[in-house]
C-alpha cells in the first residue's frame, strides 16, 4: 500500500519515489515534441549527446536542411565535419556558414520543413573573434530571435551549456561565457521546448 505524502517527493528504498499528486511533472515525450511545437532548443555540455538528439527529433520532417557555423580551422575539425555529415545521411541538405546566419535562415526556412542550427554557441565564437572592439554580438542575437518569432519553419538550435565550470581566468573566455549564457535564456525564453542533454540522456526542462 501506497502512503500519502503532501509535501516534496521522498525515496523508497534505493530506486523508487512518491511523488504528490498535485506535483506529478506533467512532461510530453520528447519523440512527441516535433508534433506540435515549432521551435526547440538543445543545451548540454562537450559530447553530451546533442546532436544525435537534434538530428532525432528532425527525422520525421520531409525537407531538412543543416545549417553548421563551425570552421573547419584543422584537419581533425575537418574530419569531424565530414563523420557529422555522413551520419545525417543523404535526406539532409547543409550549409556552412559562420557568421551570417540569420539572413541565411531567413532564406532557408521558405524552403525547407525544418532548420537544424548546430550549434548556437559556434556562431558566437565566430562573432566574439572578428568583432575587435566592436560589440555586435547583441545585435546579432536580437536579429536572431526576431526571425526565430516570424519562423515559417520548425527549427532545432543546439548550443552549449558553458556556465556550469570554472570562471574563465581570460578576458575573453569571460565574455564569451557570459554571451553564451545570455543567448540560451534569449533562446530559451521563446522556444517552445527546451531540453538539456546529460550524458547522452534528454531531459526536458520546459
């Protein structure tokens, strides 16, 4: 027999919780999330399963399209790029492009049934490192998610969750933490979906 407990859920034993009835998390299946939901967001740390689950949740769309922001600045990153490619397989179309990417998402998704974005945080990098003194990245990212608010498409951003280390001990890796972290709540904020990867297990938290 059950016991009935009002408070926060409790452990039984070493494998089972109770939880309240007026608590019980009220989640949809993530393999659901692409029915009816046009816009999701990917999160997690360094080979945390991202991208597998990206390309995942964009299988059951007719026309997909990969639009990658990393360069290929060496033959390891190159070979990266091409396994990434090879694993998507043939049903999907990629772009590379670093910098621009909004009016290349805003010309793409006329086209296409679903936009991968992989991954948000790449892009920054990109921007953060030719800006010199200029601070355009705001700019960029407001740009970004006016586009994200008119989509005619269903898009999948993946980024990085980069605050959850240590502080950068450089100026720069500061600034890049504190883009990065200030682009996914922007995201987030809008996205219908948001899930974070942990070693290689989703878990949704909005």
């Amino acid at each position: 027999m059950r016991k009935k407990v009002t408070g926060y859920p409790f452990r039984l034993g070493t494998t089972s919780y109770i939880y309240p009835n007026h608590i019980l998390p009220n989640v949809r299946k993530l393999k659901d999330c692409v029915d009816d939901v046009e816009l999701i967001l990917i999160l997690g740390g360094s080979r945390s399963g991202k991208s597998r689950k990206a390309v995942e949740l964009a299988q059951p769309y007719k026309r997909k399209i990969f639009l990658a922001t990393g360069v290929a600045t060496d033959e390891e990153m190159r070979q990266r790029i091409a396994r990434h490619q090879m694993e998507r397989g043939p049903d999907w179309r990629t772009i590379e492009e670093p910098y621009e990417i909004v009016q290349t998402l805003d010309q793409a998704m006329h086209d296409f049934d679903v936009i991968l974005l992989d991954c948000l945080t790449f892009w920054l990098s990109n921007l953060l490192l030719q800006e010199e003194d200029k601070n355009t990245i705001p700019d960029e990212l407001s740009r970004l998610t006016a586009l994200l608010r008119r989509r005619e498409a269903a898009f999948i951003i993946v980024s990085n969750e980069v605050g959850m280390g240590v502080v950068p001990e450089r100026s720069l890796g500061r600034r890049f933490r504190d883009h990065a972290g200030f682009a996914n709540q922007r995201i987030a904020a809008i996205a219908d979906v948001v899930i974070l990867m942990v070693a290689g297990h989703p878990v949704q938290v909005k």
